[in-house]
C-alpha cells in the first residue's frame, strides 16, 4: 500500500472513529458495496447504494465505531 492509499484509509477512520459515517468523499462514484457474509449478503452499486448498504447494516448496531 502506498503511503497516499494509507493517508486515504486513515481520513476515513478519523471520522469512523467518531461514529461519522456521512462522508464518501473518498469514495468512486461508481463504487460496489458488498456484504458477502452474515444473515443477509447484499450488493450495491454507486454512492447512492453504498449510503443505503451502510445503513442497512448500521442498523443492526446500537453504537458501532470503528477502531483500526
């Protein structure tokens, strides 16, 4: 991994960390979002389906955060 790619993952962890899931400034318009495991696989595609596939599996938390 490049030291750019790293600095991407860690912009997104500073706002994940702080249970901020609203930013997908980072994200490819044309992005596939996929849950290959647990009780529902899903799939969605752009940043539209990317929002919803997030809620959709946030939901199942009461207060989700993200450590890396």
């Amino acid at each position: 991994m490049t030291s750019e790619n790293l600095d991407v993952v860690r912009s997104i962890y500073l706002g994940w960390e702080r249970g901020d899931f609203n930013s997908a400034a980072w994200a490819d318009p044309d992005i596939e979002h996929l849950v290959v495991d647990g009780p529902e696989p899903s799939r969605w595609n752009g940043l539209a389906g990317l929002a919803e596939g997030w809620r959709d599996w946030l939901r199942a938390w009461e207060d989700f955060r993200a450590e890396p």
